[in-house]
C-alpha cells in the first residue's frame, strides 16, 4: 500500500507551484524529525542549508544511524526531489539531561520565501526519554515541553507563517508550543498537525492558551492507535488506515496508507483502540496524582537495577513485561507494596474495559425478537414459554 516513499515517487519530481504543499509534506518533515543530523545542520548557523546538501552519502551510508531501513531509503530519494529542491533546514538540535529527565529533538523548515515548518521528535529509545514520557502522567508540563516552547519562540520572525508538527511525543510537544509560546508567534501559526502524539492532563486542556489556539489543531491517529490516546484531548482527530501490525506498527507513520494529497482515512478506530483508551483513562482517573507519581518513580527506579546484560538477553517481544518482573523481585518489599496496588487498579480496568467492549459488541449484534416477528407457528411457541 502507498506510503512516504510513494509519495516522494509520486510527487518529487512535481514543484510546490503544481503541486501545493500538502499534509504529505506535512507527515515527510514529521519523520525527518528523527534523522541525526548533528555536525550537518547546526543549530547557531545563521544561513539554512539546502535540505540535498544536508543529506550527505556518508549520512544515507551509515547504516547504525538509523533505526529503519525505510528512512534511509526515504532520504535518498529526497536527496533527489525537484519538489524539495528550495526547501532549506536549520536549527537542528538533540539534547538529552538524565538528571532534568529530559530528550528534546527539532528542526526547522523554509519553504519558500515566506512559510516556516517546525517539526519536532518523537521519543527515543532512551530510558530518560521514555522515564520523560511517563511523568506526563502527573507533571502539567515537563522539560521537553519548555524547550520546545523556547525552541519555537527562537525561530519567530515577522512576516513568516508558521506550522508546528511532530510524531508521537513530537505532536504534543507541537501543541504545548502553540499552546504557550509568545503572543507574536501564536498569531502566525496557521496549524499544528499532531501524528499519533498523546494529549495532557486536564489542566492544560483548560489553559487559555490551549482554548485559544485548538482550533488550528489537526491530529491523526492510525486505526490501532494506542500512544495517540493517551491522556486527554479536545481536539477532533482524523483516522489513517495502516498497514502496520500490533501497537509499534501502528504507530510507525511509515505504514500509514497516502493519497497523492493526504491519508487513507477510516471513520472509526478498532477494538484495540478503544479497549487500552478506555483502560488507560479509566485507571488513571482512579488514581490521584501523588500516587502516579509514586508508581512511576518507583518503577524506574526498579528498571534501573536490571543490568543491560539481562535486559538484551529478553527476547524482544516479552523484553518489556520480563524486565519489569526482574526489577519488581530486586524491590524493596514497603516499595513493591504501592507498586502491586497500582498494577492491581490497571488489571480492575482491563477487566472493565473488556466487559464494556463485549457488551458493546454484544448488544450490536443481537436483536429484540418480539411474537409478531416470527412465523405463526413461532409466534405462538414463543407466546406460551
């Protein structure tokens, strides 16, 4: 099925002139967002580079730079689009603080003399970025959120009109910016585009900032979508068809399905969907924040004693569940106590989750059948029962 590489085939040779600058294009610098381009793109560079020049062979030939293989092949032939060709970048930074608990990645886009696209990253495969990602749970704002507000704020300049994107992390981070950065530049947004990226806690939702701006908010999420329902939106979202299998496939906009100007769209999510959504949501309104706090502290804490050794021998798929059981044996048995508590209030809302699915699933299924609906020889069986 048609993806990013598609779209390059179908329109790299085709100018934005012809072919206006789309939601593709949109959802192409969104995973360009995860390419490393330190010591290219330099963030203090006053003069933006031409995106070719940019993508260098040593870079599309560094094979451990890249955690997939359809990302090199993409920036080759991006390297080579006519389309692309005027696109400039800059400002490209990767910062990580262990002890901040924080991962931030960016980079920005010229498009022509007058539109400006800030495309952020998603989570990487760091225990700070993902210990980061879990505190949203019980922090309004994290560390992230504040440089990509800051990040935003630096790349205002008069007369430009701006659109704010990123996947999965990035896409919330897209959000708090125009939620939160200077009035100047809240003003020139024109969009902000979230792919698959989780929501916030209820306070930020209630912000002025966020009231003001919700209305540029254009989120998609893929039909199996799991990390793009986390925590709370008002914004409507679009549902993309994907070819991907399981919850990382989904998420992997690479398998998103493309039109030659926008996605394969679909009118609902699937079960899956639904199910961790009302799970997830239901287990942390039952639990106040202090103790989300408590739970997530704690459990990294705990991962933080499996040594890397144990962990890479896991077999993949159960790397995750194994890892937290090793680390749940190795705790403290005062600190186990509220840990085993909050699985225990997860596992009451998987249960509830999956009763409200199967009599929804029930009750769409089955049919009131009164006497007159039947045969008269029916009819009158059913009346005397």
């Amino acid at each position: 099925m048609p993806g990013l590489q598609d779209y390059l085939y179908w329109r790299g040779d085709v100018p934005f002139s012809l072919s206006p600058f789309n939601e593709n294009d949109i959802l192409l610098f969104a995973r360009i967002a995860y390419v490393p381009f330190e010591d290219i793109v330099d963030y203090d560079d006053l003069i933006p580079l031409p995106i070719a020049s940019s993508i260098r062979l040593e870079l599309v030939d560094d094979t451990d730079k890249f955690s997939q293989e359809s990302d090199r092949q993409m920036l080759s032939l991006l390297r080579d689009a006519t389309r692309y060709s005027d696109v400039r970048v800059s400002r490209y930074v990767d910062s990580r603080d262990t002890e901040a608990q924080k991962q931030f990645a960016a980079i920005t886009f010229d498009v022509g003399t007058d539109l400006r696209v800030i495309a952020y990253r998603g989570t990487d495969a760091t225990m700070t970025g993902w210990k980061e990602d879990f505190n949203m749970m019980f922090m309004k704002e994290v560390p992230a959120q504040y440089e990509a507000c800051a990040y935003a704020n630096g790349a205002y300049e008069e007369g430009k009109r701006f659109i704010l994107c990123g996947h999965s992390k990035g896409g919330n981070l897209a959000m708090f910016s125009a939620a939160f950065c200077e009035p100047a530049l809240q003003n020139a947004i024109e969009s902000v585009y979230n792919f698959d990226g989780p929501g916030f806690l209820k306070e930020t939702l209630q912000s002025q900032g966020y009231q003001k701006v919700k209305g540029r908010f254009h989120t998609f999420a893929p039909q199996g979508s799991v990390i793009g329902m986390l925590l709370e939106h008002e914004e409507e979202y679009t549902i993309v068809q994907s070819t991907g299998k399981g919850i990382s496939g989904q998420h992997n906009i690479n398998t998103w399905e493309l039109t030659r100007d926008g996605y394969v769209t679909l009118e609902n999510n699937n079960d899956q969907s639904r199910f961790w959504d009302q799970t997830f949501n239901e287990w942390l309104v039952q639990l106040p924040p202090d103790q989300r706090q408590t739970f997530v502290e704690t459990m990294f804490q705990a991962l933080q004693t499996v040594e890397r050794e144990d962990m890479d021998a896991l077999p993949g798929k159960y790397r995750s569940a194994q890892a937290i059981i090793r680390a749940l044996r190795k705790m403290d048995p005062e600190m186990r106590k509220p840990v085993l508590s909050t699985f225990g209030a997860f596992a009451k809302s998987v249960q509830s989750s999956a009763l409200s699915l199967f009599s929804e699933r029930i009750g769409s299924t089955t049919q009131v059948v009164k006497p007159g609906d039947l045969p008269p020889d029916k009819s009158k069986e059913l009346e005397y029962k």
